[in-house]
C-alpha cells in the first residue's frame, strides 16, 4: 500500500468535506447565516427554515456530493496507486469529519446527515439506498428530520453487516454512524422533551436590539424630553 497516497487521499477528502454549503450557499444567495438561526446547524434542514427551498435543495446537492466525490474518486483512480475500497471508506470518513469540524469555518460545522449519505451511495449504492429509504419512511410517518436520521444512522452498519458482510469498510461506516449520533444529542434532548422542530416549520424570528447612539442614547421609540 502507498501511504503517502492513502495520506494524500485522505487530506484531500478532509478538505472537500470542510467546505461548509449551508454557509456558502446561503452567502451567495443573501440569506441569513444558517448558524444564526434555527438550531444553528449549518445543514439542509436548517437552511429550510429560512424559508428558502432552493438554498436548501442546493446545500442538500452539495454537501451529499462532497462525501459522494471523495469516494468516488478513490474507487476510480486509487487501484493504479495500490489504494481500495478501504481506502475509499475511509476517504468517506475523514470528508464526513471535515463537514463535522471544517478548518475553513472555525471547526463549526453540522451533523453531516447528507455528506454521510453521499459517501455510504459511493462505497454501496444497496446500502445507500437501503439507509435513505430508512430515513424517508420515518421522515414521512413523523416529518423529524433528526430522528430519521437517528433512525438511518443506527440501522446503516447492521445493514452491511447482515446484507454485505463484515468488511473493513463496515469500521468507517460504524465510525460516521457513532458520530452522527453524538452530533444529535440536542436533538434526542428534544425529541424526549417534546420539543424538537418538524421538517418545514420556520425559524422563530430573532428579536432586534435597540440601536444604540452616541453618548449612550438608546433608541426606546419614545420621544426625547
């Protein structure tokens, strides 16, 4: 095996994974910072709460294709190099970290639901499949974007494991699945509490704060004495 290639291999998917959508999209589309608002996340779901369907249809695209890319591309080029599907599972793995903590956004990342779905399409498209219809039929019963994904997250190693077999790839996939469950502990906090957002309902308007003038006048709306 090449390991500076496995190296390269893994630092390139890292960074791709670092590119954080949500922002970028909501950037060049003059949309608030989706970690304004919402709960803060900068992900599809969130970005739906603007209010703004095409931002999140373009943050959803971009953010499956930088863990569907990496993967991809290992799979394609990597066997001249000495590098496999194991290789190309753990390039999955690091671009769904760099979503989770990307160097180009302060480490502040989201929770890595689509990235995650994009690499499990790349690696297996069965359990790709396999994994998105668990998260559609609970996102249908119950319009929860988290415990859907709660729900895929938990059922995507078991699904390699009982259909494909024990792989050395079924290790990242286990890996990405324990991460995204941490990543939602607010949520399941919600979720047990009652209080967790359905998919579509907006953000609660953030309150202005009254401007404040030179030598410390505060606008209060009431007419100076």
């Amino acid at each position: 095996m090449n390991l500076l290639a496995v190296a390269l291999a893994l630092l390139a998917a890292y960074l791709v994974g670092s590119l954080s959508f949500a922002v970028i999209v909501s950037r060049f589309m003059g949309l608030q910072d989706p970690r304004s608002y919402g709960s803060k996340n900068p992900g599809a779901t969130n970005v739906l709460r603007s209010g703004n369907r095409a931002a999140a249809l373009l943050t959803l695209a971009f953010d499956a294709l930088k863990g569907y890319v990496p993967v991809l591309l290992v799979l394609m080029f990597g066997p001249r190099l000495g590098l496999g599907e194991t290789t190309a599972a753990f390039a999955g793995l690091a671009a769904f970290v760099g979503h989770l903590w990307p160097v180009f956004f302060r480490f502040q990342g989201g929770k890595g639901v689509a990235t995650a779905a994009g690499v499990l399409m790349a690696l297996n498209p069965g359990l790709g499949l396999a994994t998105l219809v668990s998260w559609l039929v609970v996102v249908a019963l119950l319009r929860y974007s988290s415990l859907a994904s709660l729900v895929a997250a938990a059922f995507a190693p078991f699904y390699q494991a009982l259909i494909w077999g024990v792989e050395p790839s079924l290790v990242a996939v286990i890996v990405m699945s324990l991460l995204l469950i941490w990543r939602h502990q607010g949520n399941i906090r919600k979720l047990l509490a009652g209080t967790e957002s359905r998919i579509g309902q907006k953000a609660t308007a953030t309150p202005v704060r009254a401007a404040t003038y030179p030598h410390g006048h505060r606008n209060t709306g009431k007419r100076p004495k």
